[in-house]
C-alpha cells in the first residue's frame, strides 16, 4: 500500500475548546511532523495543544501566557475530578464565574477549584473564549447551547500528557537553547485581524511580526500558521518561508451557517511537506478525504 494512503484512524482529543485551534488540520501537522520531527514538539502557544495530542511525540513543551490554561493542564497531569456541579443555565454560569474571579482576587487562580471552574467557564461560554478584561478578570458570557456533555474527571487525559511541561511563558522567553537543534516547532499565535487576545495580553502587530522573527531564528523544523493576510505572507516569505493558503471555516459565530469560511496561511522553514500535501494542491481537500478515511478504519 502506498504510504500516502495509510491514515492515523484515533487521535486524543483537545480537552478544551479553542478559538483557533488545530485540531481540523491535525492530520497534516501529525504527518508534517512525522516527515520532519524529532523526539521533541513545542507549542509556544499552548491553546488546546491539538498537534501535540495529534502527534503523541516522546517529549513535548507547551507554553501560554494564560496562567489559567497552564494551571488547568497541570491540575490535569496530577488527576482533576470535575466533582463539582456543572448546570448548563446562566445564573449557575454567572454564579461560577464571579466564584472564579474570586479566585483570581484572592491570589488561588493556581488552585485546582480554579482549574474545575476554568474547565466548566470554557465549555459553557460563548463559543469558548476566555476572555479577560484589562483587571485580569474573567467576563465571558453565558454561551446558551442546549446540549452539553460534560466530563466528570480526566483521569484518561492524565496519561496521555505526563509527556508534556506545562509553563506560562511568554513565546519570546522560552529557552530556545536548551531545546535540541531538530526540536518541530508548531507556532499558532492569536491570528492578526481577530479581536482574540493572547493569554491576559493583547497581541499587536508589532507582536506579530516579532513572532515571525523569532519563529524565522528557529534552527528545526517550523510549521507557523497565521491570518492569510499579504502583509504576515509578505514578512513570512521575506525571512525564507514557504507558504500555503488553507480557506477556513470560522469558529466563531452564534450557529454554524453564520460562521463564514476565511483564509488561513500556512508556512514552512526547514522542513519537508508530507507526501501526501504537496506544495500547491487543495490540503484541505485531502485532509476531509483522510478524515473521512480514517473514520471508516476500526
């Protein structure tokens, strides 16, 4: 059989929703990674960190400025039992997000209450953004879905990520140098035009292009995605990236049928594409055929 027809039929899946997250594109980054990687992944931003569960490496870092994420991943590899209520209405949601921000007044934003109410404010959200305001605190609005299953504990996801370092860091902090030279990098920063923040911070254009900058200095293989915009394509080519443009359905927006489709970069330094996503041919295309594939595989 041809290797580009053989498919990964299971992936983990992301314990939290995401605005922008991967987990649509992880058949590629899992054999994007599996054509180039090490032993060793790193997301410098961490969000649902969809291509390190997609990719299972031996070794993996995640770093986020949002010191929430990282409490709650951490809560995670040491057991987080959801034993507390978890009503989908707005007065309970209300109640648990002033109980959270509490948490955050008092200094036990690193607690694991704080982690079991981060967990049950990102499922039951608006469209799961953890929004903070200029404070720190949270103030996201109830999210009205009419049907939500919740877990009652993570006992499952513990194992699959004892592999992984949790830490709040900023991208341009990371200890680049003690990181091995053949380290993948997957870079998937808060996309240029949104309105989302990175972590407790806004992320500037000026953010931007420093992530491009810094990403470019990278001596392993790099896959960085971005808002298709001219000017991101424009640096990124610049300072020796390849790139790709992927059309994108939105997620955000109150129903499927409004969330319009738009154009997401992706682009390449030190490294080779997967067989099977060749430079200029329809990845998205491909990557439905292989889903589809892949569910039909017992």
């Amino acid at each position: 059989m041809n290797d580009s027809n053989i498919v990964r039929n299971k992936f983990q899946e992301p314990m939290l929703k995401q605005v922008g997250g991967k987990r649509w594109a992880r058949d590629f980054i899992y054999e994007f990674w599996k054509k180039n990687g090490s032993s060793v992944l790193v997301e410098p931003f961490a969000g649902g960190i969809a291509s390190i569960l997609a990719c299972s490496p031996q070794k993996a870092y995640a770093f986020d400025t949002n010191i929430h994420l990282v409490n709650f991943y951490n809560k995670v590899r040491t057991g987080l039992i959801i034993d507390m209520p978890t009503n989908n209405n707005s007065e309970y949601y209300y109640m648990a997000r002033d109980r959270f921000n509490h948490l955050i007044r008092e200094g036990k934003d690193d607690s694991e209450a704080a982690a079991k109410l981060y967990y049950y404010l990102n499922k039951t959200c608006y469209n799961g953004l953890m929004r903070f305001n200029r404070k720190g605190f949270y103030n996201t609005p109830f999210g009205s879905y009419k049907n939500l299953q919740y877990k009652e504990h993570f006992l499952n996801e513990q194992d699959a990520i004892q592999n992984i370092e949790f830490l709040s860091c900023d991208f341009r902090d990371i200890p680049v140098e003690i990181m091995p030279e053949d380290t993948t990098w997957v870079i998937d920063p808060p996309y240029y035009g949104t309105s989302f923040d990175y972590g407790l911070c806004k992320f500037t254009w000026e953010d931007q292009l420093e992530s491009i900058e810094w990403a470019a200095k990278l001596k392993g293989p790099v896959l960085y995605t971005n808002t298709a915009d001219p000017e991101i394509i424009k640096n990124l080519k610049r300072l020796g990236f390849k790139t790709q443009i992927v059309l994108k359905k939105h997620t955000v927006g109150a129903s499927s049928e409004s969330r319009k489709e738009f154009k997401e970069v992706f682009a390449w330094k030190n490294a080779e594409l997967p067989d099977m996503y060749p430079e200029g041919s329809d990845w998205k295309k491909t990557m439905k055929k292989r889903s589809a594939l892949a569910k039909k595989i017992k």
